[in-house]
C-alpha cells in the first residue's frame, strides 16, 4: 500500500448535500415555453368549413338596452312612453321577453331625487334583472 493513496477515514461519514441544484430544471421549462411560444400561434388557426345556409334571424347580441326615465315631476318613462310606476315592472318583463340579461339604463333628471332614482333602480334589480345602470351626461369641455 502507497503511502499516498487517500483512503477514507474509519469512521468518517458522508455528508448529504442540503443544496438542490435548479438548473436543470430552469433548463427545461425555458425550453418549454419557447416550445410554448412557438406552438401556440399554430393552435388558433382555423380550419376552413362551408357552413350550412339557414333561414333563422341572426343573434343580435348589440341589442340597444332598454331605458328608463325619471322627468322632473316624477313621471316615469319606458323608452319614450310614459308609464305607472307599478306596471313598471310587468312592463320591463312583457318588453324584454323575461330575459334578465338585457341591458336597462336608468336616466334621472338632475333635479331628482338619487333616492328617488335609486329606488327604481332597485325595483328593477329585485324583478330579476342583473344589467341595471346609471346614465349620466358627460360634462362638456370648455
């Protein structure tokens, strides 16, 4: 036996290493999201159909909202009807066929009451229809 040969200590243990090496891994998923990247493009083409000719209407999802007006007075308007203010309601749902996805704007003149407009508002939300807004005039520029 060489005098110079390293031979391990009696006793002596091996260590783990406590470190882990990410590299390999920061390697990899760089190279997924270039493939990623470069795939991805190729995925949205579309593929050319002939598509069958029907007599049915178009869906007309720009439908103009329906809007509800609150005069000075308080006389409550449906477009440009004026109507009660307990065939409110009935009236929305017999105009929107039940739908509770149409649009409604709610306009009030400046001189009424936001308590006022608010509680319309509300009347309108509490009949089931979720797409109720304000409409306000934009300040002109001077």
């Amino acid at each position: 036996m060489g005098a110079g040969v390293n031979r391990p200590v009696r006793g002596a243990r091996h260590r783990p290493m406590g470190e882990i090496n990410v590299t390999p891994f920061v390697d990899v998923m760089l190279v997924l999201l270039i493939v990623f990247m470069v795939t991805a493009p190729l995925l949205t083409v579309g593929v050319e159909v002939d598509l069958p000719k029907t007599e049915a209407g178009q869906i007309n999802a720009d439908a103009a909202p329906l809007v509800v007006s609150i005069k000075a007075d308080g006389a409550l308007y449906l477009q440009e009807a004026e109507i009660d203010s307990e065939a409110l309601i009935p009236r929305l749902q017999a105009v929107s066929n039940a739908n509770p996805d149409i649009r409604i704007f709610v306009r009030g003149d400046a001189s009424v009451s936001y308590g006022d407009v608010l509680g319309v508002m509300g009347r309108i939300q509490a009949a089931g229809f979720s797409k109720v807004a304000l409409v306000a005039k934009l300040p002109e520029m001077q």
